[in-house]
C-alpha cells in the first residue's frame, strides 16, 4: 500500500535546526502491521538528514494548502473526536492542540465534541453510536484497541460519515481495505519503528564503554511497555532493542514488564526490577514519557544516578521529561509531534468534508531528543 508522509512545518527555527515535524517522500515504510509482523525492518530514514530544504517555500506551500483546505464554510459541520483516554499526558496535548486547531480552521467551538473513552472499548463504541445517531460530519477517532478498527470502519462507513484514525494505528489488512473500497478514511501518525529506533541509538551513541558500567560486555536493561495490544508498543519495545543489537551491542533483558503508560505502575515496576537485579541494571527503556517519569522516581529512591550509574530513555517529550533531559536526570526522550499529528488529523477531516479525498495513510515523523536540542523543543511545546 502506498503510504505519503506529509510536510507541515512548525516553525523555521525548529525546521533549520532539526528536522520537519513531517518529512519524507512517498517511499516511507509499510503500515506497521499487528503484534505478529515484528520482523519488518526499522524506516530506512531513522537517522534521517535534519537539514530542511526550502523552509520558506515549504511554509509557504503549507500554508497556502491549510489555507485552500479550509476554504469551504465549516462553522456549521460537526466534528466528533474519540480520545481513547484522557488521563493520558501525550493525548492530553493532541486533543488540545487539535480542537485550538479545527477552530482556527473555522470550526465553531460548540460544534467540537471530544469525549474520553477511558480506555473502555465498549465506552467507546457506545460514543461512536452517539456521534453517528447526531449526524456529526466527520469522526476522528483515537482507538482504545487498534484491533476494533473493523468494526468500528464498518459502522462509520454503513452510516456515511469520513473517518481519520489518529495516533493508534489500524494493522495494513484493515487500511488495505480501506483502499480497495474507496472508503474516505484514513490514518494519521507517526511510525513507532523510528521512536523506538531513536530510543536505542541514544544508548548506542554513548558507547558501550559508557554504557557498560558492570564491565562484562552486555547491556542489560529492563523495559517497561505501555500496553501489549497497542502496535506503538510492540514495536517501540522491538526496534528499541534492535537498535541496540544491529550496533552489535551484546544485550540481555532482565525483566519487561507492562505499565498501561501509567506512571505510577512503571515506577512500581521499575522499583522491583531494581530491588532483584540491583546494579546489573544499565538501561531502563520506557515506551512513553509518564512511564519515564515513573521510572526515574525508583531509580531517585533506589539511590541511583542517571547518567552516572544508569541510564533511561522515553518518548513524547512532554515538558517535565524535557526539564529532566536539559537537567541530566534523564538520558533522552523522542518528540512524538503532536503539532503535525493533529494539524495534519484535522486538515484530513476537512478534506473529506470538502468532497476531497486523502491518501490512506498520512505519516509524521519522530525528532531524537537529547541534552543537545532538548531546550530547543521544550521552548516549543511550552
């Protein structure tokens, strides 16, 4: 299936400095498929050249094609947003960033209704049956389990309104579909492969002699995963490791355990993986940010020094990770650029509305953050 990443430039400093919020050309990696393709390769660009070409007419084009998009008039269509959970903290920034967005775009505020499925499918299904009875004039959806994609395109589709799937994505069979029916939905999001890619090459770019605090020429580590069912997970567990592994590093995992995102689990998972394995543990890699967070207040009370006799990696950059980055207190975190993802979610959900199509897969990339840039992007999510 043909995948298109999208440029959308957030700002020219940002761009210059690092890379575009999404990049890339038409040759992006396939649809990250479901829990059992975990042998796809990692994206070919994941240390992709930062320098952006032509940043002033790049944001000239991109702000011409939001202009154009939002030409109809779209203060009277009402846009229904699933979130799959509120309480989650990258989730809380994309759903805010996305209803400032559709306003912006000529939404009425009244006219957005976002609603928490409080990571209950059957809550959500129940949402969905509400938006569709109300006739809402596109659905943006953030699924509480990527498997219910099916059913959920089924009665979206039977009922005629467009569909955008955000941040969670459906397996390539069930975007496949989409295609070979003509239906207007489509996916928006990042490539996990490339946040767990980046997660591994900052442990590789410290060397294994930094990284090797026991000496015996094994990293050993413990992963703390969001949430088995979800694809991100899958695969920024797998390529996390990988990355590691295709740098010919020697490794052994002690304990992988899930934290659900939640904080307050993986500081409790974290806590007892250092209580058994004590100071084998040279790496703690955590598939978001809160669980990051989690991790290093076990690692505070275990006594131990990120950085000094430990290291940990996460992903979303959310502020207080950055904070902790810019400190030393945490190794690095991945930008998961919730800017380009909900600017690009609603721009889609306008073009459907529109009578325009859009390409099925819509994708974002992830920017390597680091003690190096970590300010820079803290200034821009702030």
């Amino acid at each position: 299936m043909k995948k298109k990443v999208i440029s959308l430039l957030l700002t020219a400093t940002m761009i210059a400095a690092m890379v575009t919020g999404c990049g890339g050309s038409a040759d992006t990696p396939a649809s990250t498929d479901s829990a059992a393709d975990t042998t796809a390769e990692a994206p070919a660009d994941t240390t992709a050249d930062t320098t952006a070409e032509a940043p002033a007419d790049t944001a000239a084009d991109t702000a011409d094609a939001a202009a154009d998009a939002a030409g109809g008039d779209l203060a009277d269509k009402k846009v229904g947003v699933c979130i799959y959970q509120f309480s989650d903290n990258f989730m809380t920034l994309f759903r805010e960033e996305l209803e400032n967005y559709l306003v912006s775009q000529g939404f009425a505020q009244e006219n957005i209704t976002i609603v928490d499925g409080a990571n209950d499918q059957a809550t959500q299904t129940g949402q969905i049956d509400n938006f569709i009875a109300d006739k809402v004039d596109v659905l943006i959806i953030n699924p509480v389990n990527s498997s219910s994609a099916e059913t959920i395109t089924d009665k979206v589709v039977e009922a005629g309104i467009p569909l955008v799937y955000i941040n969670r994505e459906p397996d390539e069979a069930e975007e496949q579909r989409w295609e070979d029916n003509g239906w207007n939905v489509t996916y928006v999001g990042c490539d996990a492969r490339q946040s767990g890619t980046f997660q591994g090459e900052m442990i590789v770019d410290l060397g294994l002699d930094t990284v090797d605090l026991n000496g015996d020429g094994v990293i050993q580590y413990i992963m703390v995963e969001g949430d088995p069912e979800n694809v991100d997970a899958q695969y920024r567990t797998e390529f996390s490791v990988k990355a590691l592994t295709d740098a010919g590093l020697e490794v052994e995992c002690l304990s992988d355990q899930v934290g659900n995102w939640q904080q307050a689990e993986a500081q409790q998972i974290v806590a007892n993986a250092l209580g058994q394995y004590g100071e084998d543990v040279e790496v703690v890699f955590c598939n978001n940010d809160a669980m990051a967070l989690g991790a290093l207040q076990a690692i505070e009370s275990a006594g131990r020094t990120v950085g000094t006799d430990i290291f940990l990696v996460g992903v979303d950059a959310l502020s207080e990770a950055l904070e902790d980055v810019i400190a030393g207190t945490m190794t690095g975190t991945v930008f998961n650029d919730h800017f380009s993802q909900s600017h690009s979610a609603a721009d889609a959900a306008i073009n459907f509305i529109n009578g325009e199509t859009n390409d099925y897969y819509i994708g974002c990339d992830y920017v390597k953050v680091t003690s190096d840039n970590a300010q820079e992007i803290l200034d821009m999510v702030k």
